[in-house]
C-alpha cells in the first residue's frame, strides 16, 4: 500500500482527475463487501457454553412470580430422611413437656416426636439443605420468636419449660473445639468471646445481653439454650438457619465450659493449669476464633 | 554514506541476444580483473553464475538450520506440553508417547526448512528490492524476456567509464548503455 | 510405469511422438504467448461464463456456512453412530486432490523430468486451492471455528495446549505445514514469471501489483543460483512433505480401532489413492484448459500420456490395497474384520457403494493399459472423472460403511445427507473453480521463465 | 524501461516482509495479554450493589466471620448468600432508621430478596465446590483476596483457567492449617502472588499429605473441574 | 554403433575374471559354512531354523528384488538403469539355486519345525482354524511352487529377451524387443507384488499366525528391492575395479543409484513406522504382542539398531550429493544396508520362533539357557546366512560371467555411456 501512496506523490497525483468522492465511495462499498464474510465471526460472540440454560444457584427465574428460581419447601412436606423422631434433640425439651412457654416454639416437634414441616425451617433443617432455600434471603420463612424490636421478656420469666438437661450425645474435646469455633462465629458478635455481653455489635449499640455467668444462666437447662439459639429470645433472632442442631449443642456444651471457666474457684483448677489461665472477664476480642481461648478450657 | 566518492553512474551495462555470448563475455570480463559486476538472464544459466564468480552456496547450510531448529522446537514443544506442562492421562498411553510425536516432529522440521529456504533465499539475494539502479535502463525490460545483459559496476576499481564501456563494445554487445543510479 | 527416472539427455526424445514443447518456439515467443495470456484485455466469454457458474456455487458455500455457524452442525446429516460423514469424505477427498499438485511439481523436478514444466504451476495452484476446500471442513466440523485458533500451541489464559497424541492435531500440523509450504512453493516460482508481468504489462496497476509481487527480481545470475538451489532444496522437502500430509490423513482412521479404519496398509493406500485422485483431476482441468486457451504446444499428448500411466500405476496399488483389507480381515479371524468385510462388500446395506467403487476406481481405469486409450484425450477425460467419483466413493465406503454398523448393534444406523451436505459439497466444488478461474486469469497459468530453460538452444554452447 | 519504485520501497519492501515476524510475535503476546488482563477478566472491577454494603466495615472492622453469613462455604458447593433476616439480626435495632438499608428493610417487609450483583462467576462448564476447598486449607483470601479491605467487592483474580490451575498443579504453594482458612489476614504478602517460599512450600507438603490433598494427576484431570 | 565396434565392445564388457575367482571362493566358503551348519543343527535344531530362515529370506530377496529393479527400469528408462541391468538379471537367474534351498525349510514345515499351524496341538486354537483352509501344507508348498513358477518366468523371458537385443543388428527388432520387455514389465511389476506380498505371508508373516498387518507385503517387497539395488551398487563398484569397464560407471550413475537407494531405505523407514504407529497407537490383544516380543528384552536394542543403521546413519550419509557421487563411500552405505537388512530380517523373525513351544531347547538357547546350545545358536546366526550366500554367490557369479556386463543393445546405453561432461 505504501507503494502505491509513494507513487501517486511521485507522479503528481494522475487519479486527481476523477472526482475524489465516487473513487472514495466506491472503494469503501467494495471493502465493505470484502469484510462481509468476516461477519460470521461475530457468531464467535456467543457464550453457549458460558451461560448454559440451566439455574445457577440464586439465580433469578421469570418463571414464578417471586423471581427466584429457588423454591421453597412445599408446604407441610417432609423430605425422605428428615423426619425428625428425636425431639430432645431437635427441641431441647422432653417429648413429654410439650407446649407450654409464652412463646412456645411453632415447631411441631412438641407433640413428641412427630413431624416437622420443611416450611418452619426451624431446628431441622439440615445446613447444606438451608443454605440452597434460604437462599434468596427467603425472610418470609424464617421464625422470629418475640418482638424483634424490644419488649424483652421480663427477667422473672422462667427459662424453657420441659427443657432438657443433659446432651443428647457425648461431648468430646473434639465438640467442645467445635463449639467454641461456632460460638466464635455466631455468638460471640454480642456475647463477647467470654460470654460477658459485651461483643462488637453491643459497642456498635446493640442491646446489651445478659452476662452468660450470670447465676440465672449458670443454672438454666441445656434445654433452655438450645430453644434460645432455636427460636430467639428477646432482641436475640433466632440462629436455627445458620446453626444446625449439633452444632447448637456443640455452643452450648462450650458455654457451660465458659461458665465454667469463671466460675470455678483457683483451688480445684488443677495444680498443673493454673498458670495457664488468661485474663478473664472484660478485655474481650473479637478477631474472630483464631485467638484461641483454649486456656480458658476446663477439662 | 560516502557521498564525495560515489561515482557518477551506477554501471555500465552491455545487452547480449544470446546465452553463448553473454557467458563468454562474462568470462573475459572476469579474466580482465573485473570483480564487481553482475550479469542478468531471463532464466538460470548455471554456467553464467559460475562466470561472474559465484562459487560457494551457504543457502544449504541455512536450510540445515532450519531443518535442525524445527526438529527440535517441534519434539521439544511435544515433550514439554505432554510431560512438564500439564501431564494428562489420555488412553492410558505413556506420558511421553515418542511414536505419537513423530509425525508432527516431522512437520515442523520440513516447516522450519523450508521457511529457511526460502526466507534464506530472499535474504541472501536482498530481496524484496523493488528499485534497482538497472531498472533504468530502457531496455532491460526484456531482461525478463529474452535478453541477456552484463554489467560492470562503477565501484569496481578497474572501472573506468570509456574504458570500460569500450570493452564491452569489443565482446560483441548489441548495445552498452550507462545505468544510473 | 510411474515416472521415469532418467536424465533429460537420456530422454528419447527422437522416438518420442509427443516432445514436451512443440518445436518453433523461442524464449520471445513462449514469453510473449504465455504472458498474453493474463496481460491480454480481452477476456474469452467462457471465462466469464465458467466464472459465473463457479462464483454462484461458491456463492452457495458462503451462505451454507453462515446458516452452519449460525445455527450449529445439527444441519448436516451427520449422527451417532455415523459421527464423520460428508465434512470428512469431502476433507479427504479434495485433500487427496491436491497431492498430484505438489508431487508434479516437487517429485518431477528432483527426477529432472522435463514435462512438469508445462503443468506444475496449474497444478500447484490446484493444490492451493484443493487444500483450502479441504481445510473448510474440519474447519467448521468443530462446531466453532472462530476458535480454530485453539488448535495451536499458543500461550492461553487456559494453560491448556492440544493433545499431542491425537492423529486429528498432527492432521492440523500436517495441513497447515501442507498449505503453507505450497503456497511458499507456489509463490517462489512465480516470482520470475511476476518480474515478466510487470515488464510487459501495460497498465499502471498492474505493474504496480506485478511489481510488488516480483519483489524487484532482476534475474541475476547469483540470484539465479541461489534460486535454483531454494527450489531444489523445497522441492526436496516438499516430496516427503505430501505424503506425510495423507499418511497424517490416514493416521486419522488407522490409529483408532474400528474395523475398517484400524488397517497398517492405510498410510500408502491412502498416499497412492490421493495421487491417483490428483492426477485424475489434473487431467479433468487440463484437457479443457490447453483446448480454450490453445495450448496444446506447450501441454502436449505426452503429459496427458504420463498422468494416465502414473494413474494406472496408483490404481493398482489402490486396487492392492483394497485386496489386502480384504484379505486380512479374513485372516485375521477376528469376529469383529469379518463382520465388516461382509457387511462392507455384501450384507449391508451400503454394499452398492462398495460395487461402484470398484467398478468406477478398478475396473473401469483398466482401460489405461491400452495405448490408445491413453493417446485419446476425450476417454482420458471420461476416466479421469470416473476416477475422481470413485475416489469420492472411496472415502464413502471407509468412513460410512465402517461407521453405520459400529460394536454396539443397538446403535447401528444408518446415514442420510441433508441438502446442506450437498450444498457444501458442491459449494467447495464451486469455490474451487472460482479460485482456478482467478488465477488463470490472473497469472501466468504455465511457468514461463521454466519453459524458457527447455527450448533447444537454452544453454550455452561450450567451445571447444 | 522506467523505475517502477521510488527508492525509498526498498527499505519498506524488507521491514514488510522481515520485520512481519516480529509483528507477529508482538501480536500474539499482545493478544495474549489483552486475554489476561482486567479488562477482559473484568478482575478489580468494583461492582454497585443495590445495598451499600461493605465487607471492609463488617469484616475488617467489625470482625464478623465469613461464616456468619457465608453460612454453607463448609458444607456446601455454595457458599451461601445470607438472607435478608441475616442483615436483620443485627440491623433490627442498629442504624434501623438509615436511609442506606432501606432496601434491605423493604426486602424484610416485602419478602422479596435484595437482588445482589454477581461477583465471582465461573461458566456454567466449571463445577465448583467451595467446600472441598475449605476442607483442605485453602484460604478464603487465596482465591477472594482481601476481602475485609474491600469497601466493595471486586473479583481479585482473573479466574482464568491457568489461574486455577496455578494452584492444582501446586497446592502446596498456597495450603494453610485449616484453623487459618477464615483468617484474612493469613500472610497477607502471599495471597494471589506466587509463594514459592522454602517456609510455606515446607508446611504445604505437610499439610498436603495431612489433608490429604488428591495428587497432581487427579488435581488436573480434565473432570475435577468438568463434570 | 558400427558392426565392429559392436564386436569390439562385446568383448570389452565381458565380466573380467575375478568374477569367476570370487565364485570359486564363495562356493569354498558356503560349503565349509553349511558343513558347520548342519553340526550346529543336530546341538540346536531351533537356532539353526530360524538363522536358516533368515538367511534364505535374505538371499531370496536379493534374487526376486533384482526382477522389481529389473522391470522397474525397463518401464521408466534411465541410464541408471542401463548400468545396472546385468548384474540384476544375473541376480535373478538365481533363483534355481533358491528354489533348491527351500526343500530344508520344506522339510522343516513337514517335520513340524518352523511354523506353528503345523503343529496339530497348535493348529486346533480357533483362530488358527479359521485360517486351516489357508494355512496349511499342501497349499502352502503349492503356493511357493507356484511363486517360484511365476519368478522364473519373469526372470527367465526378461534374461532372454535382454540377451536378444544384444544381438539384433537391426534397430526395429531392438525396438520391437524393447517394447516386449516393456509390455512385460507391466503386468510383471503387478505379479511381483501379488508373489511376494503372499511369499511375506505364507514364509514370515505365519510364523505368529495369530498377527496380521495388511502393510506386510509392501514391508517386505520394499525390503528386498532394497536388498537387491544394495548388492547392485556392490557389484557395480566391485566389477568397476577392472581398468576396462571403470569409465563405464560414472559418478552420476552412482548419484542415481544412491538417490534410489535413499528412496527405499525412506520407503522402508516410513512403512516400518506406519505400522509401528498404527500398532502401538491401536495397542489391540491380538496385534500389539508382535511388537512387545520385539521391544523389549535383548531384542529393544536390535529395534534401536535398526533405527539407526538401517534409516537413520544411511539416511544422513546419503544426504550428501559427494557422497553419492563417489564409488568408495556410496558401497560402504550399500554395504551397511545389506547388513542392516539381515538385522532386520533376524529382528523380524527370530523372535516368533523363539515364541514357538515346541521349541523347548531353542527357548531355553535363546533365554541362556543351556551354554554349548546358546553359544551355537549365536554363531548360527551368522553363518547360516553366509552359507546360503556361499552357493548364491557362486552361481551368481556364474550367471554373471555368462554375458557381456552392458546390455550392448540397450537403445540408452549409448547415452548412459556418454561423458557427461558439464552435466551434473
């Protein structure tokens, strides 16, 4: 191309002759047309393989009228496999103290050992199941026991009726490292990492929780902790989407080292432990679980 | 870049109707003592480019390179995808399959080769070279028809413009022209 | 037989009837006669007529396409079990096609046989233009041919380079390597010829274009050496170069492990059968060719004689191939060759396919043995056209037939073209003229500065 | 006979022809960097969301797990998108008259999920699992970057296939202890680069074999992550 | 070409008489060598078959390639060939000498030794059953009868009519000959292919007669074309020693020749590894144990001698025009290929014997087993060969003084004759 643009200096300019604009025009149609068969390229463009018809998890569907393409259980089904016969387990309470509370749990479990709907996704539903339908923030499913506001039960109310007293299966060091982990997790954002209440979210102006080494707390069922974390107490939201059961029982036997841990007077800590101990109450982290409070630890 | 020494005219050339006579004038240029010159036919005469003294070819030894190059590159590119790279499992043949990379061991050596001929082929004639100064001369366009021509350079230290042009008259030219620059 | 290996001075020209180049011509003459050719304004009415028809199909081609890639390889006939079918016959075939091109050329040169002169340009440029139908095939049987690109080996984001191991990537090295050095090939023989051009030429353009593609050749004499010497030396590397390419072709089939496909004689029956393919379409173009274009001086009987013995010579050995297939698959006493053999040639439901084939690629080609027949340019061009049908045939029997009726008889199918097989086919068969008509038109369709080298009285005359 | 060229083609006929090599080399690296870059990966690329949350306030400054609302990244392929009674557990009684969540606060009145941008997006033919990689010590920070210092958040790797691969051709290079895969701020220097540093490659054997991570073959087979 | 210049060159290009010597010696050397032969063949019945079969397939191939090189000439033409042409029929003229030294490998397949279907416990598998309609005796020594039928008749009519020409004065009957042996060529060319693709079968291919491989024919006729144009350079360089024919081969023949024989020994790489590929790449039960027998163990290493002596090392030599040009090296490149061929031919059927059971003491031999039987089997290999050899040779050299060393009527030997000055 150079070439020709050399020349055409060199002659003088021969083609000046014709009018420019046709030459122009017509040369443009022809490249033009020269670049048509380049235009299947632009088939190139799709992206079958990239976006395949087919939901991706949270992905938005025009198919119901709530957008989302995941569904929610069908109302008053169980899956095969998760019908849940254990109600100590998935409640807390003994099948036989069934009811009862001001706010008794909705869940079904009470009438002992039957079924629980899938739809009050509320103790039973396994994690990695919750995690795919609570998926688009389905709020409508989840259980808030109590005003979610305020109006805090008053501090005389009584715990769980027919709560449980002991776990439901052995607590090993293996659960108690668990709990703690999940504690660090989820509880320990208002609770503090030593259960004082006094967490980040409480500084950030959160209600303020009872000091979990309060003597009420200290002597209150197992049962009754699991119905907290189950179904929420007072400012506190329920956890049951985000803890599943065993992990619930795993916190609250952590909960019981914790209360153990501050409670336990220097003497029957044993000789080899006692320098061990780290500071107690009130120099809280929130760093999350990786400063381990091992120490704090009870065997 | 020596503008001051560069002579006037860029030859002398001398046009011959026939393959004989342009490679015996050739060799009498030659045995005169001229060294820079250049004679040109419209097709391969080998006699006429041992004439003005082209003797030795490195255009073998470029395509042997490539050859080389391209055998090497080939099987090493193989060898290294295959087994360093991503060592897949395919048909639970060996990870180094050297039967399966000899065919296109084989191509890249004839690829490499050949690209060497003939890029080696331009390179050494200098081409593409699209000006040349016998481009000037009116009649060289039948250089590529049935014409054949010689031409003495002026750089040659023997050239002498009458001189020169004299003696190419005495080999029995039909005509000598001047080539400019 | 095939060629023969002599040296020009042992050519018997004086009892040959057919010279190479009929007598009277001289370096003005075929220069002139030759580059008229392309520089003549007047183009004959059949050029534009054969372009027009050939310019339509291929017209057709390009609109098979843009539905194929628009819409995907669900429009071709193609279907388990039969997953290769007419994109792989066709690749086959006009990659066969396009050996006789570089062999005439390549081969012929390294024997010193004086008679490629006239035909190896066409024939190069039919090897060019051969393979470029070929490649579409592949090209688009991968489904997105916009990522053809992924077939090399180039750095990626996907740190993933192709399986080296697979018959299909040394097909792309091998095509690839193939085109490009053909086309190299083709281009450095032209230059002189271009230097031709735009000496004579006219028009301004055209010296231009002519001048540019001439890359200022001169010829000079060390030019002229060193010329020589590349051309040799390509031609040498181009020899092995063609039948690596329809061995890698073969390789395809053979390395599976299909009845049918998985036989050793596959790389030679496949190189012979391209050849043989070749020359036949040769032949096809050449005989309408010298008659238009009156160059019966420069293409004479004796080309035409020659291609008929290497096609009778490839043919057999074809022909030996199909026996040997044959043979082996009883002999082996595998349940799984018998079946084929019998379901091939007999039982099947393709068996007609078969019959054709040996009745178009064996049988009929026989007639070559008769002098006559080889001396007669009109049955030469009948048997030519049978050939190229039955090589296609050929390619039906291997791929489909071995295909149609795979291990599992759950499977079994069996194969129906749509119309946008056909309308590809022929497409590429008008894309191809459509390309040879160009360059006919265009270049010089016969090597000038080569026939130059042939004319008595070409070489010095040594005294003493 | 005239003089076709000007002089001056001589010098361009030989750059056209010669230097084309070099063109083509400096078109496919070019090319091939274009692929690399953010501007095609769309890595580093903050997205709007349609609540202005930010990871850097809860994470960084606040110290909220990843689980916290990340709840299934153990269990599940998923990590899991908290719903809107997360935002609410804590936002019932804090800033719960800030115009800034007042799409979450519809969210909760509407039931209808906040429609979130997409961030991290693999094509449909990669199967992922976040949970396996969990399980195995590979930090979130590995593969999200540091995310609580993300005001928004941007995907910090081009998520291009040989940048998966980096990892499963050498797991070692980038495995942590499993109690450190949360831990955002897991030498920070190492995240996304390449750690090839004789201490971590040491701990990562050892954690390899402790966890028990496949070896390469397996790792890279076409089928761990095409399925 | 005058009437007394005919005469004259008659006598020039008679064989000069070491030829004759060269018999002699040979003939000494094969009977010393089968005398050997048949003492080792009593301690090592499997040793000596196998190194018997390998010579005889040697020898054979230099015998029937001479007839392809033969035909292949008289199609295309070429001073090459003129050249060249004697020695080659001389070489097929020998096949009387081959067809009498087939009766021990008759006998071998009679008495069970050689091939495997002729064992009854053998031939009862299935798959050989199959193939009972073919393989066996009667048909398969009618089907050698019938080759050598056919090879004679090829050698025989083109020997004849070669020798006619020499004595035609008149142009047209040479002319008219010329054509005979052309129009024979032909169809020979075709027969030569069909005979020996079946010989390949019936006398190597079913020693393991549960492998097949569709390519062996052409494997093995492009082994012996390379056989024969080997042992023609080596007799053209040998008889050129003498002053009088010395200006008779050229450096351009040898050029010619030496490009040919770079053709085959690419032709013979290129279908060994076609199969090799499609084989391994198939790696099928039925096929692949053919190449495991030969791959590993002692014999991985005579593969890999293969590949370089018998296509790599002549290939690189062969590559340089000078050494083609020059007598001396070209006949050291023909020399190793002769050599590398009987490699090959070991490589290729030495193993299946050893495979066969009824081998029990060979097996043993061959694995180091016993050490007088092992050492014998090592010499037999070699000098089985040089036994056939010694009686090939000797007649050879007969057939070769027996007419001039030009065929005086070849319209090109003039041309091939010619000083070629200028030319290259």
């Amino acid at each position: 191309m150079s070439n020709i643009k050399n020349q055409g200096k060199g002659e003088g300019g021969k083609a000046k002759g014709k009018p420019l604009r046709t030459r122009f025009a017509s040369g443009r149609v022809f490249f033009t047309l020269c670049l048509l068969p380049f235009t299947f390229y632009l088939s190139g463009c799709r992206q079958d393989m990239q976006d395949q018809p087919r939901y991706e998890v949270y992905e938005p569907s025009k198919s119901f009228s709530d957008g989302q393409s995941s569904r929610p259980y069908v109302e008053g089904t169980v899956a095969r496999g998760y019908r849940d016969v254990n109600t100590a387990y998935y409640t807390g309470r003994n099948a036989t103290g069934a009811g009862g509370g001001a706010a008794g749990p909705p869940s079904g479990g009470a009438g002992g050992g039957g079924l629980t709907p899938l739809t009050s996704v509320s103790a039973n539903a396994p994690n990695a199941q919750g995690a795919t339908t609570g998926g688009t923030q389905t709020g409508g499913d989840v259980n808030v026991r109590g005003n979610v506001a305020g109006n805090v039960p008053g501090a005389g109310q009584t715990g769980t009726p027919g709560g449980v007293n002991e776990f439901p299966f052995a607590i090993t060091a293996k659960e108690l490292d668990r709990g703690e982990e999940r504690f660090n997790i989820y509880c320990a954002m208002c609770h503090g990492q030593t259960g004082y209440g006094d967490g980040m979210i409480v500084r950030r102006g959160f209600r303020r929780p009872p000091s979990l080494h309060d003597d009420r707390l200290r002597n209150e069922t197992l049962g009754h902790f699991f119905d907290v974390i189950t179904n929420g107490w007072g400012a506190m939201p329920d956890y049951s989407e985000q803890i599943p059961p065993r992990d619930r029982w795993a916190i609250i036997a952590y909960i019981r080292a914790l209360q153990l841990s501050q409670n336990t007077p220097a003497a029957e800590v044993p000789e080899n432990l006692r320098n061990q101990r780290k500071p107690g109450p009130g120099t809280p982290t929130t760093q999350g679980g990786h400063q381990g409070t091992g120490g704090e630890r009870t065997p | 870049m020596r503008k001051p020494t560069r002579p006037a005219i860029y030859g002398v050339m001398a046009e011959f109707d026939n393959p004989t006579d342009v490679v015996a004038a050739t060799r009498r240029a030659h045995e005169e003592g001229y060294r820079n010159m250049d004679a040109y036919s419209p097709y391969p005469i080998e006699a006429l480019s041992e004439a003005v003294g082209h003797h030795k070819e490195r255009l073998p030894l470029i395509v042997l390179i490539g050859g080389i190059v391209g055998l090497i590159g080939g099987y090493a590119l193989q060898y290294y995808v295959s087994v360093i790279n991503y060592p897949l499992n395919v048909g639970g043949k060996p990870l180094h399959s050297w039967p399966a990379f000899i065919p296109i061991t084989f191509e890249t050596t004839v690829l490499g080769a050949a690209m060497a001929a003939i890029f080696g082929m331009l390179a050494l004639n200098g081409l593409p070279e699209p000006y040349h100064p016998v481009f000037n001369v009116p009649n060289f366009a039948l250089a590529s028809r049935d014409r054949f021509f010689l031409v003495i350079e002026a750089r040659d230290p023997k050239f002498d413009r009458e001189a020169t042009t004299g003696f190419l008259r005495s080999l029995g030219a039909q005509e000598v022209a001047d080539v400019e620059h | 037989m095939a060629s023969r290996v002599d040296e020009p001075h042992d050519d018997l020209i004086h009892v040959t009837p057919n010279p190479v180049i009929e007598p009277g011509h001289t370096a003005a003459s075929v220069t002139d006669k030759i580059s008229a050719l392309v520089l003549k304004r007047k183009t004959p009415l059949a050029w534009y007529i054969g372009f027009f028809i050939s310019f339509s199909l291929a017209n057709v081609l390009m609109f098979t396409i843009a539905y194929l890639v628009t819409t995907g390889i669900g429009i071709w006939g193609n279907n388990w079990p039969v997953g290769w079918a007419f994109d792989i016959i066709n690749f086959v075939w006009w990659i066969g096609i396009g050996h006789a091109g570089t062999l005439i050329s390549a081969i012929l040169l390294l024997l010193r046989q004086e008679w490629r002169t006239s035909i190896n340009r066409f024939a190069e440029a039919m090897t060019l233009f051969a393979v470029a139908c070929a490649g579409l095939f592949p090209l688009l049987h991968t489904g997105r041919p916009w990522l053809a690109y992924w077939m090399l080996p180039y750095p990626n984001t996907m740190n993933i380079y192709p399986q080296f191991r697979s018959p299909l990537m040394w097909d792309v090295f091998a095509v690839s390597t193939y085109a490009s050095v053909s086309a190299l090939f083709w281009y450095v023989g032209l230059i002189p010829d271009f230097a031709t051009l735009r000496d004579r030429a006219k028009n301004r353009a055209f010296k231009v274009v002519y001048g540019m593609l001439a890359l200022g050749w001169r010829g000079s004499a060390r030019h002229w050496h060193r010329y020589e010497t590349a051309y040799l030396l390509l031609a040498g590397l181009a020899t092995p170069l063609v039948l690596s390419v329809h061995t890698i072709v073969s390789f395809d089939f053979a390395v599976s492990q299909l009845p049918g496909w998985h036989a050793t004689i596959f790389p030679p029956y496949f190189v012979a059968g391209a050849i043989y393919a070749g020359f036949a379409m040769v032949l096809l173009l050449t005989i309408p060719l010298r008659k238009f274009y009156g160059l019966e001086d420069f293409i004479t009987l004796r080309h035409l004689r020659n291609s008929a013995k290497i096609m009778l010579a490839t043919g057999l050995i074809v022909g030996y191939g199909y026996m040997m297939e044959a043979f082996m698959a009883w002999y082996s006493a595998s349940e799984y060759e018998g079946f084929m053999l019998k379901n091939r040639i007999w039982t099947g439901p393709y068996w007609w396919a078969y019959a054709l084939l040996l009745i178009t690629n064996i049988i009929i080609p026989q007639i070559l043995w008769s002098k006559r027949a080889r001396h007669n340019t009109a049955i030469l061009f009948i048997v030519s056209l049978i050939i190229s049908v039955g090589m296609w045939l050929e390619r039906f029997v291997i791929i489909v037939t071995s295909l149609h009726r795979d291990f599992l008889p759950s499977s079994w199918a069996m194969y129906r073209p749509t119309i946008f097989d056909w309308s590809m086919f022929i497409g590429t068969i008008g894309l191809f003229f459509t390309l040879l008509l160009l360059f006919i038109r265009f270049l010089p369709a016969i090597s000038i500065f080569e026939m130059r080298t042939i004319l008595p009285g070409a070489a010095p005359k040594e005294e003493g | 006979m005239p003089q076709i060229f000007h002089r001056s083609t001589n010098t361009l006929a030989k750059l056209s022809i010669f230097g084309s090599i070099f063109v083509l080399l400096f078109v496919t690296w070019a090319v091939a960097e274009i692929n690399r870059s953010s501007w095609n990966t769309g890595a580093f690329d903050e997205r709007e969301q349609p609540v202005q949350f930010s990871h850097k306030h809860h994470t960084g400054d606040d110290g909220i797990d990843c689980r916290y609302c990340h709840t299934s990244v153990e269990v599940s392929s998923n990590a899991g998108l908290p719903p809107t009674k997360t935002c609410m557990n804590c936002h019932s009684q804090l800033w719960s008259d800030s115009p800034y969540l007042e799409p979450v606060r519809a969210s909760w009145k509407e039931n209808k999920p906040i429609e979130w941008t997409r961030v991290h997006d693999l094509p449909d033919y990669v199967y992922f699992n976040h949970s396996i990689h969990v399980a195995k010590g590979v930090g979130c920070s590995s593969c999200h970057g540091r995310v609580d210092e993300m005001p928004l958040v941007y995907q910090a790797a081009s998520l291009q296939m040989e940048w998966c691969l980096e990892c499963h051709r050498e797991p070692e290079r980038y495995l942590r202890p499993k109690s450190e895969v949360f831990n955002m701020d897991w030498q920070q220097e190492n995240a996304l680069a390449e750690n090839k540093t004789a201490e971590q490659l040491a701990r990562g054997r050892q954690l390899k074999a402790e966890y028990k991570v496949r070896p390469r073959a397996i790792l890279e087979s076409c089928s761990t992550c095409h399925r | 070409m005058s009437a007394e210049a005919a005469a004259d060159t008659k006598t020039t290009y008679n064989a000069p008489s070491s030829v004759g010597q060269l018999g002699g010696r040979a003939l000494v050397a094969g009977v010393v060598a089968l005398v050997l032969c048949v003492v080792g063949a009593f301690v090592n019945p499997a040793g000596f078959w196998r190194a018997y079969l390998v010579g005889y397939v040697f020898w054979t191939g230099v015998s029937v390639g001479s007839l392809a090189i033969i035909m292949l000439h008289h199609l295309s033409g070429g001073g090459w060939g003129v050249v060249i042409r004697r020695p080659l029929e001389a070489a097929a003229r020998t096949l009387p000498v081959m067809a009498i030294l087939f009766l021990p490998i008759a006998f071998a397949v009679f008495t069970h030794r050689l091939y495997p279907w002729t064992v009854p416990e053998e031939a009862d598998l299935e798959i050989i059953k199959h193939k009972a309609i073919y393989l066996n005796i009667p048909f398969f020594l009618g089907r050698t009868v019938f080759y050598f039928a056919m090879w004679f008749m090829l050698s025989y009519f083109l020997s004849k009519w070669s020798l006619a020409q020499d004595s035609a004065d008149d142009p047209r009957e040479r002319r008219r000959l010329k054509d005979r042996l052309q129009n024979l060529s032909g169809p020979g060319i075709l027969l030569f292919g069909l005979t020996v693709t079946f010989a390949a079968v019936d006398w190597v291919m079913s020693l393991e007669p549960e492998w097949f491989s569709t390519i062996y024919g052409l494997l093995i006729m492009v082994g012996w074309g390379l056989t024969s144009l080997a042992f023609a350079i080596v007799t053209t360089v040998v008889i050129s020693k003498d002053e009088r024919l010395a200006h008779v081969y050229q450096p351009r023949h040898f050029h010619d020749h030496g490009k040919l024989l770079l053709a085959f020994v690419m032709l013979w790489a290129y279908f060994s590894f076609s199969q090799f590929l499609i084989i391994w790449s198939g790696n099928l039960p039925e096929e692949i144990p053919w190449y495991m027998r030969r791959l590993f163990g002692g014999w991985g290493y005579v593969a890999v001698a293969l590949v370089i002596g018998h296509f790599a090392l002549p290939f690189v030599l062969l590559l340089s025009r000078e050494r083609k040009r020059r007598a001396r090296s070209l006949v050291v490149v023909a020399l190793l290929v002769l050599m590398m061929r009987v490699v090959d031919l070991f490589w290729t059927i030495a193993p299946s014997v050893l495979a066969m059971p009824h081998h029990g003491g060979g097996a043993d031999a061959a694995h180091g087993g016993g050490g007088m039987a092992d050492v014998v089997a090592y010499v037999l290999n070699f000098i089985t060969p040089i036994a056939i050899g010694g009686f090939w040779l000797w007649w050879y050299a007969r057939e070769l003084a027996s007419r001039p060393l030009l065929p005086l009527g070849d319209q090109g030997l003039e041309d091939a004759l010619a000083d070629a000055n200028g030319h290259h």
